[in-house]
C-alpha cells in the first residue's frame, strides 16, 4: 500500500468560523494558524497548501493575559535611521483588533510561501458580523 500525498487538485476546502470573544488571543490564533495550514486534516501534506478558510469575529472581545496589554508592543522599521515606531497593545485592541490577530496568526504560518498563500485566506472582524455568509462556514467551538 502507498502513502497517500494530497495535493492541490484534490483538496476541497471548507469555511470555519472562529469566535474570539472572551478567549485567549494566543489560543485563538493557534487555533486559527492550525486550520489554515491544514494541520487538523488526516490528509496533511507538509509541502502541499492543504489549508482552509478561516473567519475570526469578535477581534475586539480576545483577551491578553496578564500584564499583555501593557507591556507588549507592536514594534515595526521604516528601514530609515530612526523609524522604529512602537505601538502598545492597549491601544492597538482599542483602535485595531483585527491587526493585533492577524500579526498573532501570521507569526503561526510558516514563513515561506505556503504560508503567504495560507494567510491570504484568513478573514478577521472586530465584531460579530462578518460578509461570508454565503459560504456557509461553519461555527468552531
């Protein structure tokens, strides 16, 4: 008997729905990062984008752990002689939620191009309503 090796002709991929309210920012994008790449398929193949679709709502509920909130910085370079700019998470859950997710979910991917390609099918809203409905995703607990 073989071993059987997916590929990208016969992956059929579903919709998920995450909901982040009041759950772990870190465990939410754990979650979201093990979907995406397709880790939860008994077909898993590592060097074939076996991912689905993924919907985070509720951004803006997730909950940082301990002293997160005021500690942690969102740190990004312009590349120029003084353009570190630093933004702490306090502010960057009160004006972007969906940011601060997608920086937790990307830094899950793997940094190549399954996980560019991984990444460009998430989705998160800072609220509860999200434009996919016509997919029919469906709820993650």
């Amino acid at each position: 008997m073989s071993t059987f090796m997916a590929n990208a002709n016969t992956i059929e991929r579903k919709w998920y729905v995450i909901d982040a309210a009041n759950k772990p920012l870190g465990r939410t994008a754990a979650k979201a990062a093990e979907i995406l790449r397709g880790k939860h398929r008994p077909e898993f193949t590592p060097h074939v984008d076996c991912g689905e679709f993924v919907i985070i709502i509720n951004a803006a509920k997730a909950i940082l752990t301990g002293n997160k909130l005021e500690d942690k910085y969102y740190r990004h370079h312009s590349g120029y002689i003084g353009g570190l700019k630093e933004e702490n998470y306090k502010h960057l859950m009160a004006t972007r939620p969906e940011l601060a997710m997608e920086l937790a979910v990307k830094g899950m991917l793997p940094h190549n191009t399954i996980g560019a390609k991984s990444f460009t099918r998430l989705h998160v809203y800072a609220d509860a309503n999200h434009a996919q409905a016509a997919q029919k995703p469906v709820v993650l607990d």
